[in-house]
C-alpha cells in the first residue's frame, strides 16, 4: 500500500497544475503559481515535473542533455513530442521577459544553434525549476524530470496509436492508467471539476486543458510507485549538468524502454 504523499505536475501556460496523491488516497489536482511553494508547502516526498530539469550550458552539457532527449524521443515512440532544452542563459533571459529574438541569440552564444518558439514560450516555467533546484540541492533527488509520453508507453506496456489533443488518445490514456489507478475516467472528471473551483485567480491566467490534467495524472501515478522501482533514462547514465542538477528522466515500466 503506497504511503508516500506524491505529485505530478505539468505546465499549464501560467500555472503548474498539480495531480497530488497522499498514499493510497483520491488525486487531488490544484493549481500553483510556482513549483517550490507546492514543495514547501505540502511535504512532498516526490515531484514528477514535465518539463526539462538539468540544463545545458556548453558543447559537453548539451551533449549530455541531447543524449537524455534521444532516449526518450526513442522511448516514447512519439519524437516529436520532446523539444530542444534551452540553454541555462536563455532561460534567464526568458524569466527576465527577453522576447524571442533576443533569447534565441543568447541560445546560440551559449550552445550554437538557436531555439524554436516551442522551447521559447515555455523557457520561463524552465528557468523557475532550474532557480528552485539550484537553491535547494535537498530537492533534487526527490524533483524529478517525466515526460509524459515516456510514462504512458511504461504504464501501457507498448506504444500509444492516438494523439493526446483528441478523444481516441485521452480514452487510449486512460486505460493505460487503468491498471494502476481505480477509476481513472472518474479521477479526471474530478480534477478538471476541482480546478474550476480552485484559485479563481490563476485559473483564469493559466491555460489548463484536459491533456494537461490527463499528463499531470500520469506523472503522479508514476510518482506513487515505490521510489526503488522508479527507471530512469538513459538506462545507467550518470549526467548532472554544470550546477550539479541530474540529467534524467523518471517513468516506471514493468520492462526497461532503453
């Protein structure tokens, strides 16, 4: 019986939307304004995050990072779903509210190639993480990078036929979920009701939608397991980026993806 208090968390475009299970409690979604108030505040003892932590910073960071990237493009079956990480700087300047030209410049002076308006938009959500991990290295082991995608084909135990954005793929989800979570169909009926409800404010800044609270699901059924049973990728790779911060990605399947 899970006793750990867990949460996924996925970006929702100017709010983290947070699936927590305490033990083998109900999920319970809310939206947060920043990752390290949900960490301080609820005595978490794990957080899957879907957005890159461990960032690039040179030729031998980026290598690094690039060969995290490669596995889950690999792993997750949907390559495209897996975005080039931004450069520390560039994530800086995000925060900082540099428009896009001048972030993509700053990328190219710190790893020589440019950035899509993808990575662009969410460099802010990166660089919060990236700041909260580097001022508190007790959380870095228990803050975690998760895709989304990578979580679905573990639990699933093969690879997903539908996109996420359309009903065929949130039901293909849901029964991936199925055989770790009773009810998932119910469990997200409630997270979506409960964010209506829950911080008026944020919801109406933040752009959360049903794929969103379906991955933030994922990631916290992922999370609940038993940290010893968690995989990483890529397979035994020990990468830690320039500040120490770990270069990985967690999921749980019953076989290793890479």
């Amino acid at each position: 019986m899970p006793t750990d208090t867990v949460a996924g968390v996925d970006w929702a475009g100017g709010a983290w939307l947070a699936v927590v299970i305490d033990g083998d409690g109900e999920p319970d979604a809310r939206l947060e304004r920043d990752l390290e108030a949900l960490w301080t505040e609820r005595d978490l003892d794990r957080i899957l995050v879907d957005v890159p932590i461990g960032l690039p910073d040179d030729a031998e960071t980026l290598a690094a990072r690039e060969a995290v990237d490669a596995a889950a493009r690999s792993a997750s079956g949907r390559p495209s779903s897996v975005f080039p990480v931004p450069s520390r700087g560039a994530c800086e300047a995000a925060m900082d509210g540099a428009d896009y030209e001048t972030v993509s410049e700053r990328n190219r002076r710190d790893l020589d190639k440019g950035l899509s308006r993808q990575s662009y938009h969410i460099a802010p959500a990166v660089g919060e993480v990236d700041a909260f991990l580097r001022g508190d290295e007790a959380a870095r082991e228990a803050v975690m990078e998760a895709h989304p995608e990578v979580c679905f084909r573990g639990l699933a135990g093969r690879s997903l036929d539908h996109s996420k954005t359309g009903a065929p793929g949130v039901g293909e989800r849901l029964d991936a979920l199925a055989d770790h979570l009773d009810e998932p169909g119910a469990a997200l009926g409630d997270i979506c009701r409960g964010l209506a409800d829950d911080a008026p404010d944020l919801a109406e800044t933040a752009d959360a939608t049903v794929d969103d609270a379906v991955d933030a699901l994922a990631l916290a059924v992922v999370a609940r397991r038993p940290a010893d049973e968690l995989r990483f990728l890529p397979g035994d790779a020990d990468y830690r980026d320039a500040e120490g911060i770990p270069m990985r990605m967690a999921y749980w399947s019953a076989e290793p993806l890479a």
